[in-house]
C-alpha cells in the first residue's frame, strides 16, 4: 500500500521529528512495524486540514500525530466517503490517535475504500506530523501509554513566561535573581495581580509584568509595608516595569492591573545582590559584571540544585567523587541557548543537567573544539552527557530547554578510577540497574560498526533465567540500539532511545528458548562495548 498521504516525510531534523521518531519505534515495538506513510502539515488554531485517504479492506490503519507544542489541543478523525465520522481522537492535548478497521463485504476484499482524514487543532497553530501504520485485524499490543514522555509539557502561559524569562535573563547579567516563582494567570480587563514580598535595604529589586497578544496596557505600582504608593509605571504597553531600592525593610505590595485588554498577565520580583552603589556602578558599565551564582541573593523556588541531589547521590553511592556545581542558578527559555565552558581532564567525568521544574525538558550537548562529544536529547527534565580527555581540556556544555522555561543546574562528577575511556563509562550507567539487580556479568566483546550496520548473534536462555545484553559506543557512536527477536522474528525486546548506550532483558520460564540478538549503531560509527549478563527471575 502505498502513501496514504499527498506528500511524504516529516520534514527537518527539529525537535519534532525527534520527537516522533521515538513514538515510531514505539509503535514497531508494539507490533505496529509496518509503516506506510508520515507527513508534516501546519494548522491554524481553530481550523483542520482534510486529507483523502484510501484503506485496505479488512485490514487495520492507525493514524498518530504529534504536535511540535504549539497546538496543544489536536484532533483527529476520520469520515467515510458518506462524510460520517467513524473513528473520533483517542488522545487528547498535544497528540492524537485514530485506529480503524474497515471492513468489507466479500467481493470487495483486497480492495481500497475511500476515506477522509481530519486533523484539526482546537488549541494553537503550528506544525504536526503525522504517521500511518498498517496492521491484521487483532495485531499489536495496544495504545496505553503509547505517548508517556513524548508529548511536549502543556504550557498555558508560554507566551508571557518566555517574555518574563527574557528579561529575566538580561537582568541576571547584573545579578538579580528571582524572589520566586512568577505569578501568572488569565485577567479581564480592570483585573489585578498581585504580590506581596520582603524586601531589605541596601539592595535593588525590579518588578515586571508581561502580558500576552490580548493585553495591550498593564499598569504596574508598588506599595511600601504602610499601603502607600512608592513607585509605579502607566506608560501604556503591556511590559512594565519599576525598579526600587528600599530604604526600610517590609513586605512591599506589587499590584499589575489589566487596563485595557484581556488575557494572560506574569508578575514577577527580582532582587540584586549588591549593594546600591555597586549596583548602580555596574549598571552604569553597561550591566557586565557578576555571575550570579546564588550567593547573597535569594533562592528560587523549585531550586534545580535539589533536583540533581538524586542523581548526585546515585553515582556517589557507585563510587564517583563528589559533585562540583559549575552553574548552580541557570536559566532558559524554550528554544534557547546557553553555553558554559569547562576546563577538564585528566579522567573520565559525567556532566548532569537538571532543570527546576519537572514541565522543562533539558537537553545536553557536549563539545570540544567545535566537534560534537556526547549529546542527551531525552525528554526528561534531567539530563547527562560523559568525556575522558586524556589531559587537561576545554570544552562546552549546550544547554537547550524545550517545554516550560525555568532555572537549570549543572554539575560534574569524577568517575571511578578503574573508569578509562568513554565506552566504559557509558557501559558503567547502561549496566548499572542490572547489577543491583543482581545480574552478573560476563565477558566483554568489543564490536566494529558503520552507521546502520548490525551485528546479529543467536543467545540461549535457560528455564528460570533471565539474560541482559548491554552495549555502549565510543564517542564516533552517538546512539546505539538493541533489540531481542523470536525464531519467528517478532519483536521481544528493545532499547532503541536517542543515547550511545543501551540494555536490554529477557527471561525463560517453563522452558529454555533461543533468542535472536540484534545491535545496529543507528548514528555514528566506532567500536562498541558488548556486555552479557546473567540473572534468575
């Protein structure tokens, strides 16, 4: 069957289609391997695009889309040629999902019917891709969870907090950090926001409101701890702003009111850590100066360090040093880029990512000299990326958020000593759940692979054991997969997500099996570190 789509492919190689390319092996993993089609298209909120399709009798097509996170409400359909609407979306928010089985009487079987597919975004504008897989009536293992960690984080306000963050962040170039987390919510005209916050002497806070394209005036005024007037900013646009430097301690109101105009409106306090004349002096620089590193200034709320303790802890408990925070108080927009140059080596070292707020999905890039070393493209709001310079080196961390904006950390960890290069240190991390487990290892096997090459091996498993296969690439590898096949060549098993190392189990009850291992280097070429392990149910 050919296309069922006018045009085919999902476009460039974004953040979306990384995106659909995990729900894709998704999909072969549960049975659905036979891909007939995938198109990228753009919607406009409120509005849908009809697309004529023809399906085979008596066989099953499930349609999936994923949206890039500007339509967060997508709806997909489809209509028989009597313009009657036979199978409704089954997902709701940024991705949909339409199976249908079409049946037919029996001098027609073979044969096409015609359809039409309708994808309309109730929420949004933007790019969606789409897929279409073909299956026999009864075939896969079902749809729950199919978009766990795939959809990208509903975000209500994203407009206004990525305006909040902008300034956020030219404001951290002078050192102020946020007294908390930002105030938003949805206004009509003539409503309020409002905060109330401590504020001390001998430093500096700036208050600032954003609002979204439906607010075209917001009037923003701050009240000292008696309720009198102190500062205010009526100058007509919707990004106010008041700078202050108290002369009394006190819990000072900031009110941000909607005087013309309807929709989303953040309010947010930040607070330099200097000193009014030294506040004043780098300002006068032209805002160059501190780092903001956390120190005499206020905590955010959802503090990123706190998040990396878990992920800290884990390697320390594996025997890794202790961490060195190299950016304690970051902070990203989605769609942003914030670099960090490191000096490091000799050794092996991990350098974790972890954003504050489990909404941000943080990706990781590593760099020397202008070539790529290691990536973490997970969606996850954690993140980590692995070197072993042989001697002392300078390289670059890339940080990239996509979701919500928000604080990030990042740290290194020195890995063991007996750690010497990059393949066993992804191996360490691709084998450390098995092992507490209580799996055993076996002897190592270290495979040469071009890109889209496979090394493929027969394995057996004895009743009541349980066997795991392990792989990990050298840093030309930037992912690697692994899969478990039946006789028959059904799918029994598989690790194919986006890093350069990966695992995978399966056991035997009542009787031995055999089983067919398969490990493809997906992107990059190199050696790969294969690794058996042995365990009991």
């Amino acid at each position: 069957m050919a296309s069922p789509f006018p045009t085919d492919g999902t476009g460039p190689l974004d953040a979306l289609t990384r995106r659909f390319g995990r729900l894709r092996e998704r999909m072969r993993g549960r049975g659905y391997d036979d891909e007939i089609g995938a198109t990228r298209i753009f919607l406009l909120e409120g509005e849908g695009v009809a697309l004529p399709i023809d399906l085979d009798a008596g066989r099953c097509t499930t349609f999936v889309g994923l949206s890039g996170g500007r339509v967060r409400e997508l709806s997909i359909s489809v209509f028989d040629g009597e313009g009657i609407e036979v199978v409704a979306a089954a997902v709701m928010g940024e991705g949909g999902l339409a199976h249908i089985c079409p049946q037919a009487p029996p001098r027609r079987a073979g044969e096409t019917i015609p359809h039409h597919l309708v994808v309309r975004s109730l929420e949004g504008s933007g790019a969606v891709v789409l897929g279409a897989f073909r299956t026999i009536p009864g075939a896969g293992e079902g749809f729950e969870g199919l978009f766990d960690g795939v959809l990208a984080p509903q975000v209500p306000f994203r407009d206004v907090e990525e305006r909040l963050a902008e300034r956020r962040t030219v404001l951290r170039e002078r050192g102020f950090l946020p007294l908390g987390e930002p105030r938003l919510e949805r206004v009509a005209e003539g409503d309020e926001v409002k905060v109330s916050v401590q504020l001390e002497p001998g430093r500096c806070y700036v208050a600032m409101a954003r609002g979204d394209e439906g607010l075209r005036d917001v009037d923003l005024t701050l009240f000292d701890p008696a309720g009198a007037e102190v500062a205010r900013n009526l100058e007509g646009d919707a990004e106010p702003e008041v700078e202050l430097c108290p002369e009394t301690s006190g819990r000072y109101g900031v009110s941000a009111r909607a005087f013309e105009g309807a929709g989303a409106l953040g309010l947010l306090v930040v607070g330099g850590p200097a000193p009014i004349e030294e506040a004043h002096a780098i300002e006068a620089e032209g805002g160059e100066g501190l780092e903001g590193t956390g120190e005499g200034g206020a905590v955010p709320e959802g503090e990123p360090v706190a998040a990396l303790s878990a992920s800290v802890a884990a390697l320390e408990a594996r025997g890794y040093g202790a961490p060195s925070f190299i950016v304690p108080d970051g902070w990203v927009a989605p769609g942003e880029v914030r670099n960090h140059d490191l000096v490091l080596g000799p050794g092996c070292f991990v350098v974790l990512g972890a954003a504050g707020r489990s909404e941000t999905d943080l990706d990781l890039y590593l760099s020397r000299d202008g070539v790529a070393i290691d990536r973490d493209t997970s969606v996850a709001p954690t993140a980590r990326v692995r070197l072993c310079p042989r001697e002392t080196t300078t390289v670059r961390v890339t940080v990239k958020a996509y979701g919500r904006a928000g604080p990030y950390a990042l740290a290194t960890q020195r890995a063991p000593a007996e750690t010497v290069d990059v393949r066993a240190l992804r191996l360490e991390e691709a084998t450390a759940a098995l092992r507490d487990r209580g799996f055993e290892s076996a002897p190592l096997e270290v495979l040469h692979l071009e890109e889209g090459t496979a090394h493929r091996a027969r394995l057996t498993i004895g009743v009541g054991r349980c066997v795991a296969v392990a792989v990990a690439g050298e840093e030309g590898v930037a992912d690697v997969d692994v899969l478990l096949r039946d006789q028959e060549g059904r799918l029994l098993a598989s690790s194919s997500g986006p890093e350069a190392y990966a695992a995978v189990t399966r056991c035997a009850e009542d009787v031995p099996i055999e089983v067919d291992l398969e490990v493809v280097a997906y992107r990059g070429n190199g050696a790969v570190t294969l690794q058996r392990l042995d365990g009991s149910q």
